[in-house]
C-alpha cells in the first residue's frame, strides 16, 4: 500500500480529523493531483481548528494559484490575499457547502452553457482558481475597493452632503431603513458638464460607503453578435449581487441607456436588459447601488429615469470658487512654483471645471519652460505664468451650461431638473 | 490592434453613429484607421460621419479615399449625391443619384432623395413621378412619405392620410415630431405646434436649427406682441396706417379736434410702441432670466 491510499483510507476512517485531510491534501499537491488537493483541503477546513485553519487556507489558495496557472487562457485576475482574508471570514456551514460544491463542479466535465458563466464568475472571486474558463467581457472588468474618500474631493459641499443623506446614510444605517422599510440600493444619475468630477466623486462614494466598486463602460457591453450585449450586461449584474455590498458605477450611461426613442432596434434590447436588470435592483437585492454618470441627462430613456431605476439624479455641477482654488493648490502641489494667490485664480476662473484648471496648470509650466528653453535662465512658475495661462483658456463648461439652460427652460415641468434651476437662477445671468 | 479589437471597435463606431455621436465615432474610426489606412469602408463611414456634422469639405474627400481603396462605389455615389445637394451642386447631385439608379434602379430612397433635388430645382413635375415611384418602390419609405407630405400638391384630406402612413414609418421620433409640428403651423395651429416642436426639441437638445424654431415662436407669441398680432390679423402695417391716418382725418373733418388729437397720439404711440417692441420683449426677457 502506498502512502497515499494510506492517507486515503485513513480520512474514510477518521473524516473528522482535520490533520488527515490536510496530509492527504499535501500528498496529492505533491503528485500533482491540484483538483483533488483542493478538494481534500477543502474537506479538512470544516473540522480543522484556527491554528490547521489558516495552513489549510494558505495550502488552499497555493493549490489553487497553481491550478489558475495550469489552466493558462483567460482567467479571472484574483488577489490571493484578498481571497484568503475572505475565506478566513467563512464560517457559516452553508458557505462551506458552497465551497465544497464548487470543488465538485471543478472536478466534473467542463461542458456548460453560457447561460452558467455568470455565477461561475462569482465563485471564482470566492476562491481563486476555481474557476477561470470565462470568455466574456464581464469577466474582465476589474472589481476595485477604491480609497479615495470625500476628503479627496475639493470643495463641493453642498454636494458632498447631498451625496451623503441620499446614498451614504442609507448605505450606512440599514437598520434603521429597514425598519422604515427603505432600501439601500437602487439607482444614482450623476450628471453634469464633463470634467467636473462625476467618475471621482463616485469612486469617493464607493469609498465612504466601504463597498466594492466595479466601473462599467459601453465597451465593456457591446458585442457585434446579436444577443451578447445583452448576456454581457446581465453577467456585470450578476457579478454586483453576488459581491454586495458594492457599487456599480456606469460611465457615459447615455451610450447604454440611450433614448429607445432615438435608437435602433438593436440598441433597444440592451436598454430593456438594463430595465429589467435595474427592476431586479430593486425588487430583491439591497446593497448594490447603481451609479450612472452622464454629460447628457437628456439622452437616457426617460423609462431609466423613472422611480425604481435612476430614481435620483444628482447635478454635478462646475466647481465652486472654494473647489477651485483647492483644486489649483492640488494641482501646483510639488511643482517648481512660487506662492501663489490660488483665490485669485479661481476667482477669475468662474465656470472652469476640473479638467480646464488642470489644462490652466499645464499651459503655464509649458509657457515657463518654453522661456527657459529659449533663455537658458531657470526660473519658478509665477502668478503671472498662471494668468497668461488662464487667459488663454476657456471654460469648457460653457456650451453645456447653454443647452442645459434652453433645456431647462422647456422640459423642467416635472422638476427633474431642478438641481439645474437653482444652479443657473444664481450663475445663469454671466452664461 | 488585433482583429478581435478591430471588430469590437467597429462595433462601438457603429453605436455611437447609430446614436448620432459623430464625434466620438470620428475619433474611433482614426483609431481604427491608423491600423488599416487603406480599409476603404473606414474612409466612407468618416465621409459620412463627416456630412452628417456638416463638414462637406472633408466628407466629401474621405469619400474619394474610400472610392480610392475599393469601396463600393454604389454605396459612395449616394452619400456624395446627398453631399452635393446640400453643397448647392445640382448637376454633381443629379448625375450621382442617376449613377446609383442606374446601378440599383429599385433603390426607393435614391428615387426620393432624386425627388428632393427635383423640387428644389423646381423640377415639380418630374418630383412628383419619382416621389411615385419611391412609393411605389417602398410604400412606407419615411423619406419619401415626407417628401411627399412636404412638397406635393395635396388637398388636406390626402395630406392628412400621407401623414398617418408617414407617422407608421420607421422615421426618428424628432423627424415625425417636427413633421406634425409644421401640419399644424401649415393649419395655424399655432400652440399645438410649437408643443410638437418642443417635444422634438426635448428630444435633441443639441439641435440648433429646433431651438432657433422654439426662440422664434416665443418672440412671435410673447404676450406684449399681441398688438402685433392683431395688426396681423387685420391685414399688416398698411391696414393699420390707413385705419390711423383716417381716423385722424376723419375726427378732424367732423371738427372734433380733440379728440383728432387724442386719437393722433394714440396712433403714435402704437407707431413707436410697433417699432420697439421687439427690443422690449428682449430685454423683459433679459431680466426675467
């Protein structure tokens, strides 16, 4: 009899004896038996004590590693560390039959349908290398913790409590929102003029709310084949609820929920997938905050804008002169500049969004080593550097600002756009 | 890039055309291009995404590479039979669109588009057979339904039957707002129609030429123009002068010079009030703003 169907023998004999299951783990890692390794340990984690616990994860998480490897192809790009702190946390036994279903799938035939992928994809951030034959686009997109936090965003105040009372409180206090029977999750619309920040307060968002955050592009859905689309977003779903608490964040969500009004038959399906899959949102899943961002509000189906879906929207509008000056400060930090009046600046840069500042800044440290390359005099970058810049620019914000405006004037019978109103009843006279 | 990309590329330009985003298409399509400059299908969708912004000039040469690198010249001949119609060239637009027919002679929105160029040459009997024949072709041909509600000859109940058939099509909503929009200002349904031309505008807010329409019925049916109006009504500014100037003649013939004068300064009051209201609804507007 050789060593290991002694090993194996002795777990039939002894199924309870954790240190059994872990010797007959070692000796299949050992002949290069990854699957039923795996499987053995995996069995030794339910009757093991901490101390056998953590060696059985850690064996568990290098076989499964070497398994990913094995496979080679498209696999899921998983954190072993993050994975092995999340196995630590399993102690629930229906997590642990879980676990051990997921060793039985493995060890089965690989033939399944596609209709499957999308839970398989979860399981495989469950425990790495379990599951790493998925072909769709969905699979690839990235699952962040972000850490940026409200702390981060310059300014904004009124936004950032705006955020707070309507996604951060509820996110934080679910008992007391169950009670009043209110759900956490469902949907945000940030919209605004581009480059005032919508994709970073919403990664801040994420932050504040300690959730997982998966960004989510159009190119990230579209497929050519009929149908794909449509599996793609319905799979990005399934990942969010699978990880709850998280926070899916659509950029551009124009380009998917475009106006069925104005769009082509093909577009149409993935806007009625995104409905549905919205609906489901909120009918059975709490925890899973949708967040969209969009330069045009008015370009999304109106269906998508309804109670239930994107059911709060938030104007994101150009930041303040509080905002700006913070952000000229964040963006001269570390240069080679003189102090500078950063009031000033962005006193006179009334309607700049984040991205024009940033453009201010780089013009005139291009300006200033533009005169040193010309002089051969090294010199700092001055106040005067920074109002030839700004001089220079313009306010990209401004021709959204207009549409909005003539928008506003003949659409906000509903008060969808309120936030906008109030925004241009107090700058709307210099636009 | 690789092929996998590539499709996944053209993909993504086909959406955002089919959105209307021309310019983030562009973008993608040079993309595209610096990996395949000959692809001559890339040349074309420019040339179009290009005659779409209105930038004549450059579709009309993207266009030409297209032709240059082997794309279908049936395909091409169409879009630069629309370009020169816009450009004001008539004979190019004819012989383009009479090459694609000769090619396709069963094509309906080649018919319409050749029926389009027909009445704005002022061609209208000739316009009218193609509109025919485009329907004929494909009797639920959008373009050529409102063509047909636009231009042709019709009495209100044919106009009216063209238009339910138009509204069937598969026309953008815009376009079959804006359609029954101008039925009712054709009609003098006034507040119906600037509300279908609102709703078009909701619709797309980055059309300059519905917002001009929608700043132009708010001028015209501001309420401190309703004098205007009426003057209108009454048959214009020499109606008004005549009734002005005859009043005054009138009361002074009877000899009741006051009230000649009263009725004078009246009548030059309502003169300078005629002159300047436009600058006042402005600037009322102004303020209200």
């Amino acid at each position: 009899m050789d060593r290991l169907e002694w090993l194996i023998e002795l777990t039939a004999s002894r199924p309870e004896d954790a240190q059994s299951w872990y010797w007959l783990g070692m000796e299949h890692m050992n002949q290069g038996n990854t699957v039923q390794a795996i499987s053995a340990f995996t069995e030794g984690i339910k009757h093991a004590d901490e101390l056998l616990r953590a060696q059985l994860i850690t064996e568990l998480s290098q076989a499964a590693v070497g398994l990913q490897q094995k496979s080679g192809g498209l696999s899921v790009q998983v954190d072993v560390q993050e994975e092995q702190e999340e196995l630590e946390e399993l102690e629930e036994p229906e997590e642990l039959e879980e676990l051990e279903e997921l060793v039985e799938q493995e060890g089965r035939s690989n033939g399944r349908t596609r209709g499957e992928r999308s839970e398989r994809g979860f399981k495989s951030i469950a425990n790495p290398g379990l599951q790493v034959i998925e072909g769709g686009k969905s699979s690839q997109i990235p699952v962040e913790r972000p850490t940026v936090s409200f702390d981060d965003v310059a300014g904004l105040k009124e936004l950032k409590k705006t955020i707070h009372m309507r996604i951060i409180s509820p996110f934080q206090n679910q008992g007391l929102f169950a009670k009043f029977r209110k759900k956490s999750g469902g949907g945000v619309l940030l919209y605004g003029p581009p480059g005032c920040g919508k994709t970073f307060i919403a990664k801040a968002t994420a932050g504040e709310c300690r959730a997982k955050f998966v960004t989510v592009h159009i190119t990230d859905i579209l497929d050519p084949y009929i149908g794909v689309s449509e599996q793609n977003l319905k799979d990005l779903f399934d990942k969010a609820r699978y990880q709850k608490p998280s926070i899916m964040f659509f950029d551009e969500i124009d380009a998917i929920g475009f106006n069925r009004s104005k769009s082509s038959s093909n577009l149409r399906a993935l806007v009625d997938t995104f409905l549905a899959e919205m609906e489901g949102i909120d009918t059975s899943t709490d925890q899973v905050l949708i967040i969209g961002a969009t330069n045009m509000p008015w370009d999304v189906d109106p269906a998508l804008k309804r109670p239930g879906r994107f059911d709060r929207m938030i104007f994101v509008a150009p930041p303040d002169e509080e905002a700006r000056a913070q952000i000229y400060e964040l963006k001269m930090h570390d240069r080679f500049a003189e102090d500078m009046d950063y009031t000033r600046l962005a006193k006179s840069s009334e309607f700049f969004s984040g991205a024009d500042i940033d453009s201010v800044c780089e013009r005139a440290v291009e300006i200033v080593l533009e005169e040193i390359m010309n002089t051969g005099v090294e010199r700092k970058i001055n106040m005067k550097d920074m109002e030839l810049a700004l001089s220079k620019t313009q306010p990209s914000t401004l021709e959204w600002l207009r549409t909005a405006k003539n928008y506003v004037k003949y659409s906000n019978q509903s008060g969808l756009y309120n936030d906008i109103e109030e925004y241009l009843k107090k700058y709307g006279k210099r636009i | 890039m690789e092929e996998i990309a590539l499709r996944d590329q053209d993909s993504l330009i086909s959406h955002y055309m089919g959105m209307g985003r021309y310019q983030q298409a562009i973008n993608l399509i040079y993309e595209s291009l610096a990996v395949n400059p000959e692809e001559g299908y890339l040349h074309y969708r420019l040339g179009l995404c290009h005659y779409y912004l209105d930038q004549l000039e450059e579709a009309e040469l993207q266009l030409a590479n297209a032709l240059s690198f082997g794309f279908d010249r049936e395909i091409i001949m169409e879009v630069q039979g629309h370009l020169c119609v816009e450009a004001g060239r008539w004979q190019e637009a004819e012989e383009a669109y009479l090459e694609v027919l000769r090619e396709n002679p069963n094509d309906a929105s080649v018919h319409a588009a050749y029926a389009y160029l027909m009445m704005k040459t002022g061609h209208q009997k000739k316009a009218d057979q193609l509109l025919a024949a485009a329907l004929r072709l494909d009797p639920d041909n959008a373009q050529a339904l409102r063509y047909r509600f636009m231009f042709a000859d019709k009495t209100r109940e044919e106009k009216v039957e063209v238009l339910e058939r138009y509204m069937h099509s598969t026309d953008s909503d815009t376009a079959k707002l804006i359609q029954l929009g101008l039925d009712c200002l054709y009609t003098n349904r006034y507040s119906r129609a600037r509300e279908h031309f609102r709703q078009a505008y909701l619709l797309d807010p980055t059309n300059q030429n519905l917002l001009e329409v929608m700043k132009s019925f708010d001028r015209d049916f501001h309420p401190l123009l309703a004098p205007l109006r009426v003057v209108g009504l009454i048959g214009g500014p020499g109606v008004m002068w005549v009734i002005g100037i005859g009043s005054i003649m009138g009361t002074r013939a009877m000899g009741w010079d006051k009230a000649s004068l009263i009725v004078g300064g009246i009548y030059l009051l309502f003169v300078i009030y005629s002159w300047s209201a436009l600058g006042i609804v402005s600037l009322v507007d102004k303020f209200r703003r």
